[in-house]
C-alpha cells in the first residue's frame, strides 16, 4: 500500500502553511486556465467576421467614367471609389438599381432620391 501512505503523506503535507499556499496557488492556475480557454475558446463571432472580410460583400456600382453599372464585390475594408471592372478606372462609387427600370445609377447621399431614368422615388419612410 505505497500509494496510500503517498496520499496521506500528502495530505498531511496539504496541511501544512506551505502546502496550503502551493494548493491555493494550483487552484488558482487551475481557474485562470479555464478562464482563458473561455475567453479565448471558441470565437465563432471572430470567424465570422473574418470570413466577411475576406470575401468582401456583394455591392451595385457605378462607373462615373464610363457609366458602367452592376454587381461586384467590394472589400468590408475597401472604401469607395473602386475600381470599375469595365474601364478599370479608380472611377466606380456605390450604386443603386432602381426597383422599377432596373437600372443602376450613383447612389444619392440622401433619404430620398429619384431615379434619374423613370424619375421613381426611392428611399424615405
Ligand atoms: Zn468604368
Ligand atoms: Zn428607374
């Protein structure tokens, strides 16, 4: 029975200051190690917005150069102008495609705007 008289030795040496301090200093390594894993675990939020960065989003664009107007993808980090894939000028500003001819024209830094085609009221309440 070497194991027992092992476990009580340590016991009793658990009991003494020194052993008590080493004790409360494990307990403590023990708490900050399951604090870490915690807060530096799994981070679904920070792999998400990787992943957004990375693939950037699905914007409408429109070329003030050449007019070109459509769909690409911006960088979450890329401001705009952006380059315009038709002329591949530094040209292309945010777009909107009008819900009613279908045409994509510069989005007006405002909360209501007409569509400068068919003249349909976007934005506002
Ligand atoms: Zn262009
Ligand atoms: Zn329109």
């Amino acid at each position: 029975m070497a194991q027992d008289s092992l476990l009580s030795r340590l016991r009793g040496w658990l009991q003494t200051p020194a052993g008590t301090c080493v004790g409360i200093v494990a307990g403590l390594a023990l708490m900050a190690g399951a604090v870490g894993i915690f807060v530096y675990g799994p981070s679904d939020a920070d792999t998400e917005i990787d992943r957004l960065r990375a693939g950037g989003r699905q914007v409408w664009v429109f070329c003030r150069d050449c007019g070109y107007g459509g769909q690409m993808r911006v960088g979450v980090d890329e401001g705009f102008p952006v380059v315009c894939p038709k002329c591949h000028q530094k040209r292309a500003v945010q777009g909107y495609r009008c819900r009613n001819c279908k045409r994509i024209f510069e989005l007006p830094d405002a909360r209501q705007f007409t569509c400068p085609h068919c003249n349909t009221l976007h934005g506002g309440g």
